[in-house]
C-alpha cells in the first residue's frame, strides 16, 4: 500500500512539475509549424542568401556599355528549381573583363518594376488541352498579365496545327485577358512554328525580351524544326521559358523543352497537373521582375573597337556560378599628325577625300528566291579591293567576313545558313584599323 501510495504521490508531483511543458510545448511546436508555412508561402518564390541551396544558376541578361567607360549589366541568380536568390551585394560577386578582376563593382538589387519586360506568352491550344487544362492555361496566363507592371508589354500566341496572334504586344491588361479568354483547344500542335512566329513578333528595339512557352506534349505538325527554331532565339537573344503539362519525366518532348530552356537563359518548369500552372506563372513574373544590376569602370578605357568580354561569377554558401557575355568599345581613330600647310605656288593641292558609305538593302531579289535579303556596300564608286567588311550580330559574334572585293552580303552566314530578319553590325577595315562602322537592317 505504502508502495502504491507513493507511486501516485510521485505520478501527482511529476504532473504538477511539468504541467507548463505538457501544455505549452505543444503550443509552441504549433506556433513554430504555422510560422514556417507562413513564411514558406511568402517566400516561395525568393530564396534569401542564407538558405542552404544544392546549386545556383546565373543568367546573364543584358550588357550595357553606351556609357563608355562605365559598364553596367543585368543578371539573374536562380536556384536548382528556379526560384530567384534575392538580397545578395558586392560580396557575392566578382566581374573580369577579358581576365581582368574589375575593381570596386556597385551592385543594386532591382525588384520594383524599375525595368521593363517584354514577354510572349505561347499557349498550347491542341485538342489534348480541351476541357480543364486549356481552363487552368488561361487563369495562370491571365494571372501572369495581371502582374504587370507600368513599363511591360505583353503579346499572346497560341497554337494547334499553326501559331495565331492572339494579341499584339500591350501593356493592356483588359485587353490582354479578353484575347486570353477567346483561345479555345483543338487540332494538333506546332511548337517550333509557334517559336518562330514569336519571335518575329518582337522588333530588336524592345528590351529584356522573354517568351513563355506552354505545352503538353511534343510538336507533330510544324513546317519548321527544333533546331531552326532555337537558332531563331539565339540569333536574337530571346530567353525561352518552358512548362511542361503532365509530361513523363525525363521523356523526349521533356528534354526538348529543357534543352531549349537551358539553351536561351531562360528555366524549364514541370507542371504535374493544370492546377499547378498558376503557381509557376506567378513564379516566372517574378523572376522576370528580378534583376541585380552591377555596374563598374573598365581597366581598359581605350576606345579602340575591339570586343572586350566580360565574366560575372556569383557565390553564395560554397555555391558558385557564372556567365559571359560581350560589349565592343566605341571607336576613336588615333590622332593625325598635323599636315604642313600647302605651299601656294603648288597649282593643284590634293584634298583628302572623305568616305562616304551607303547600306542599300537591294529591293529587287537578284537571287529570285523572294527575299529582299541583299545588302551592297558602297563607298563612293567603290571599296578599295583591299579593304574587308566584318558582319556581326547585336552581341558581337561575327555572322560574315566579306574579303577579295565582295561587296554584297546575301543575308547568309559563314555556313550559308539564311539570317533571320533584324539588325546588324557591320566594321569596314583595311586590315589594320576600323574605317567605318554602323548597323544595317535585313529585310525579308
């Protein structure tokens, strides 16, 4: 009796000893529960610098050197499932021009809507999106037009057996969500013509240029191929972001889409089901609105013409990425000596002639293949045999080298392959130096 009677005494004092742990630690598991789904939900989408994260991605995004010497560029930062790393500085990157570390860089977080983006938003309506896929497709892409902010444009197309320009880009949100709400599902589905058919949608003047690309299996009816396809974006810089609806993982369209979003800079996003399409939708609008802009000086102040190129590296928790890209400096001759002045009694002083260029995009086809894609070079009557015209695209690459007196650029790369519409950059040299330089325009 005496046992069973301390027994109880010793249960009654061990229950009004640690009454306070019985009932508030599991308040407090609650409470620390809750706190962490509230601020998982609130940051879904951005991952501070402290998070413990498997890999990074940089995304070089644009590179800006009209204020030479000083040189400012964009650039996103991922993680491994493509969601923005946000409150990094100058302590998380380092920039080297042509293998020089450049010294101090300023490095400002952009998130306000300070830039504007222009994005295409490509939407699969082939007759496997009937019913709630093509539902769901159109609130997440309706979500993502509601997002936008003052300085964005939008232009939507959509796809079955060819791509249709459902609305031309605007920064209308009404007018946007009205053309969204008409697209109805049918047919089959032609995803390469459809990247094709968006990126002639978008003119080299605007900026920050994306396309989002929806679809649930793989292309079966486009007159153009994958590779064309992705040559069209690279050839104008356009970042591709691509979700796949309910695709087998790992299966051959998947890759295509990975492959194509890896490719352009852009992030290939899997969607179990439809009703997962609004969540990364709002995703994308929110990297699309991110952007750490780093900005320096050059080392290298020379304004010489030559291509400098330019790595930016970013680390974060023992976790490091990088990308490149390239500006060309602007040109200034050396000076001329001063010339001692003609002597007056020459009769017949021999003034320099100045250069005269033109760029005259031929009207009349002369290869009859029914492109207007013929550009001729003159300087006054003629080029001088030994000078060399170097063409290049926007970001420096060079696209043809005309030598031995051609004069005429067929609207066709080194390979032969025929360039897409849009503007160019063009030097003429004579071997040693730039003589002139500026942009002509290929018309088809």
């Amino acid at each position: 009796m005496r046992t069973k009677h301390c027994m109880r005494s010793n249960r009654g004092t061990w229950y009004k000893n640690n009454f306070l742990n019985l009932v508030f630690i599991p308040i407090l598991i609650m409470y620390s529960f809750f706190a962490t789904a509230i601020e998982g939900s609130e940051l879904k989408h951005t991952i501070s610098k402290f998070t413990l994260l498997d890999s990074l991605t940089l995304v070089y995004n644009n590179i800006d050197a009209s204020n030479f010497p000083r040189i400012v560029s964009l650039v996103t930062v991922t993680n491994e499932i493509g969601f923005i790393v946000g409150k990094l500085d100058e302590n998380n990157f380092e920039v080297r021009e042509d293998s020089v570390r450049e010294l101090p860089i300023e490095v400002e977080e952009l998130t306000n809507g300070e830039i504007g983006i222009n994005v295409v938003l490509v939407i699969d309506r082939s007759g496997s999106m009937k019913g709630q896929p093509i539902a769901d497709a159109k609130k997440a892409a309706s979500t993502f037009v509601e997002l936008m902010q003052s300085k964005d444009k939008s232009a939507i197309v959509s796809f079955s057996s060819q791509p249709r320009t459902d609305h031309y880009f605007s920064g209308n949100i009404d007018s946007l969500k009205a053309a969204i709400s008409k697209i109805a599902a049918n047919d089959w589905t032609a995803i390469y013509d459809a990247l094709i058919h968006s990126v002639y949608l978008m003119n080299n003047e605007l900026k920050n240029r994306a396309i989002i690309l929806l679809t649930d299996g793989a292309d079966n009816s486009s007159i153009h191929t994958y590779q064309e396809a992705l040559n069209a974006c690279l050839s104008h810089e356009i970042r591709v972001f691509t979700i796949g609806l309910g695709l087998n993982r790992n299966s051959p369209e998947e890759n295509v889409l990975k492959h194509l979003a890896n490719t352009t800079g852009g992030l290939y996003y899997y969607s179990p089901s439809s009703s997962d399409l609004e969540e990364i939708y709002r995703a994308i609008s929110k990297l699309l609105h991110h952007r750490y802009q780093i900005s320096y000086t050059t080392h290298n102040p020379a304004k010489d013409g030559t291509l400098r190129h330019v790595r930016i590296d970013v680390l974060v928790n023992q976790n490091t990425s990088s990308d490149t890209a390239s500006y060309r400096a602007p040109y200034e001759p050396d000076p001329v000596d001063p010339v001692d002045p003609v002597d007056p009694v020459d009769p017949d002083p021999v003034e320099p002639e100045e250069p005269v260029f033109e760029v005259i995009p031929n009207p009349f086809t002369p290869n009859d293949d029914g492109f207007n894609d013929w550009t001729e070079f003159r300087k006054g009557d003629e080029i001088p045999q030994d000078w060399n015209i170097s063409i290049m695209d926007r970001t420096g690459r060079l696209i043809r080298h005309l030598t031995n007196g051609t004069r005429i650029w067929d609207g066709k790369d080194k390979s032969g392959k025929l360039m897409l519409p849009g503007y160019y950059l063009y030097i003429v040299s004579n071997g040693k130096k730039a003589i002139h330089r500026g942009l002509l325009q290929l018309i088809r």
